[in-house]
C-alpha cells in the first residue's frame, strides 16, 4: 500500500476517532465519567515540590512560548532554505490552533471545578495546551528527522519532542485545569490535522515531504 494511502486512511480514521470522543464529551456518556475520574484519582495528587515543577513545565503550552519557539524554529528553517518544511510548521500551528478555539465554543465544556493550581479561562474541551504542544513538537519531530542525518541527533530530538507533549498534557490534568478527556481531545485533533497536512505536502517522489527549496 502506497504511503498516501495509508495516511489518508490514518487521517480518516483519526476524524472518526476525535469525532466519536467529542459527541461522547458534549453527551457526557459513562465512558467520557469513568474515562476522567479514574484518570483524575491517579494523577491529581499535589505536594510543593511537584508543584513546582509542573506549573513552569505547563508554560511550555501556552499561546506565547509556543508562538515563540514556532517564530524561532521558522526563521532557522527559512535561513536554512527549508520552505516547504517552514510553511508545514506553520500551518500545523494556525490551523490547529484555530480548530481548537472553534471546538471550545461549540462544546462549551466548563472547566473541572477542583482546585486549579495555575489560571486557566475559557471552556476547557479540547484542551490547547494539549492540542498546540502536540502541533508544534510533533512537527519538529517529523521535520527533524527528514532534515537530519545522524541517527543521535534525531533520537535526541525525537526524545524531547514526545516527552514534551507528555508531560505537557499530564501537567494540565495534574494542575486541575482540565480533565483527561480533554488531553486526549487535544491529542486527536492536533494528530488529525498533522496527519492531513503531511498528506497534502506529500511528492511523487517523496515519502513525507519536499523540505528543501521550494521546487523539485
């Protein structure tokens, strides 16, 4: 089976997927109840040390830092003449970003009524942290292992990418601004989008993408 295929497969499957969880998220059905509550007794334990740890780490999901490292990451890849892998990235960002603010308002999902240990407003379904640390390093991710040669450099890259949007979401549930389901909404909207957008930068000749230049 062609690689586009698979991913247009993947990427219907993913729609499917982020569908099935939303409609069970707006119901509120007993799997989204047990799904969140089982998850929430087992990540929602606090003391000051974790606290500390988990309340700068979560930054790193946030509008700005995330628009700032996409800025950063931009210009080296622009410098670099990687305008295919630029726009890529980029897009990831916007589009995710902007399909995540839309869902908020149409579920409307308020936010756990728990403690929460740092600000949070707005709905809380998807979560944007969640969906925009999963756009922005999983991009990197992806982009660092067709632009890098040395099998180190992109296990390193890879490593820190996952662990960030790991620990990224785990941080917005464990913080108490925002239940599991929503995590994983995140997750599956912004893989949705990444999945769709590989497919459409894809090339005859290409397994994933044209990153260098902007012709063949």
């Amino acid at each position: 089976m062609k690689i586009s295929k698979k991913l247009f497969i993947l990427t219907i499957s993913l729609l499917i997927i982020f569908g099935f969880w939303t409609i069970n998220v707006a119901l509120q059905t007993n799997l989204i109840k047990s799904f969140d509550t089982t998850l929430i007794n087992q990540i929602y334990h606090h003391n000051n040390f974790s606290l500390s740890i988990f309340r700068p780490l979560t930054n790193f999901g946030d509008t700005f830092e995330t628009i700032l490292v996409t800025a950063i990451i931009f210009l080296l890849l622009i410098v670099k003449k990687y305008y295919y892998a630029a726009i890529y990235l980029v897009l990831n960002k916007v589009i995710v970003a902007g399909l995540n603010s839309l869902v908020k308002i149409i579920i409307e999902r308020p936010r756990p009524s728990h403690t929460h240990y740092v600000y949070a407003g707005g709905f809380s379904f998807p979560s944007g942290h969640s969906a925009s640390s999963f756009a922005l390093y999983i991009s990197i991710l992806i982009i660092s292992l067709y632009i890098f040669k040395n099998l180190k450099s992109k296990i390193i890259i890879s490593t820190l990418c996952v662990l960030m949007v790991i620990l990224i979401g785990y941080s917005r549930i464990f913080l108490g601004v925002h239940y599991p389901s929503d995590v994983l909404g995140g997750y599956l909207l912004a893989a949705t989008i990444l999945t769709f957008n590989t497919l459409l930068f894809r090339t005859k000749n290409f397994s994933i993408l044209q990153f260098k230049g902007v012709k063949n």
